[in-house]
C-alpha cells in the first residue's frame, strides 16, 4: 500500500525570501545601484538553477557581471542570507513529523539548497527531496514532478502538495496531486485543509 506523504516547495513556503536584502549588502561593494543588480544576473540566473552551471562558475561569473570589489566568501554569504524562517509552518508540520513522510520539491541552486538545509531547523522534518538544479529541470514543467514521483515513489492522489505559486500548483492538480496554494499571510487555511486531507488519509 503506497502511504500518503507531504510534498512543498521550499520559498515563500517553509522560508520567506528577500533578493532586496542581497542586493543592498551586496551594492556596498559594487559599482551599480541595489536595484540594478539582479537584472545584471539575468543571463546566468536560469542556468544556474537548471543545473547547466555549477556553483563555482556561478560565483565567479556573479562576482564578474557585478564588478565585486568582495571575495568569495562574501559574495557566497550576502547570496544565501535572504532567507527567514516560516515559524507557522514549522509548528504546522512538527505536529505531523513521525506520521506522514515529507519531501521537498524546489526551484533552487545547490548553494541555496545547502545552506537552507544546513541552517533552518523546520528542514528536519523532511526526509528528502527533488531540486531543480539537480534534477535539470525545473517547475512548472511536468517533468520534474514526474521524477519527483518516480525517484520518491510517491502517488499523486495520495500527496498533499504545497506551493505558493499558481502554475506549479496547475500542473500538480492535473497530475492528480491534492494541492495548496499557500500564503504566507493565510497560514490558517493550510491548516484547515491539511487537516481535512489528514483526517481522510490517516484514518483509511
Ligand atoms: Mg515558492
């Protein structure tokens, strides 16, 4: 009998982000305004998170496109500290820890994808997890949530996913997955869908 399981993406879900706080931090060493930054990335941004560069070019192209007067170890640091921890949703999924298998599915780059799970306690509750980088693919395609499927042994109908934006969400619901569009600011109404979702699976 296939179990059910939690599936989520990991930004504006399990952690907030904010590019905003790189980009100031990181135009005290550059010659460009904050707001002018990302869009310098623009050419290396996807590529990087589809797995077609690796972290160490990234970082040296990064430092390059912005004229980076850092080192490396800034540049690494400003990058990955944008996150903060979604204290709601932590307190949400200790209560299921140890009764359902949980599992990531993400857009992300190894560097993010290392420091989020080395740094964030909610992390502990997963027990793995599919990414974009690795995986070379990335949401909203099918494909990804295909080898999510396969490579976690999951079955759609019996996984509740979460994700915060509306295309990945439309292609989970037409693969058969139970899905959330979460909100930050609307964590109750997870709650209540989780709960109607758990009281189903776990009392079949
Ligand atoms: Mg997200």
């Amino acid at each position: 009998m296939p179990s059910p399981a939690i599936l989520s993406d990991i930004g504006n879900v399990l952690v907030a982000f904010d590019f905003k706080v790189a980009a100031r931090r990181a135009a005290e060493l550059c010659p460009f305004p904050p707001e002018q930054l990302f869009t310098r990335l623009d050419s290396i941004k996807l590529p990087y998170e589809n797995g077609d560069m690796d972290d160490v070019t990234f970082v040296r192209e990064a430092m390059r496109l912005l004229e980076f007067g850092g080192d490396e170890v800034m540049f690494r640091r400003i990058w990955c500290e944008i996150f903060t921890e979604n204290q709601a949703m932590e307190r949400t999924l200790a209560a299921f820890a140890g009764r359902l298998p949980m599992f990531l599915l993400s857009n992300t780059s190894g560097m993010h994808k290392d420091y989020l799970l080395g740094t964030f306690d909610i992390f502990r509750h997963f027990q793995g997890g599919v990414y974009s980088y690795s995986a070379k693919c990335s949401k909203p395609d099918a494909v990804i949530f295909e080898k999510t499927v396969s490579e976690l042994g999951l079955v759609p109908e019996q996984t509740f996913y979460i994700d915060d934006l509306e295309a990945n969400i439309a292609t989970a619901r037409r693969l058969g997955f139970q899905t959330h569009l979460y909100r930050l600011e609307e964590h109750d109404a997870l709650e209540r869908d989780l709960a109607m979702w758990t009281g189903r699976v776990l009392s079949s």
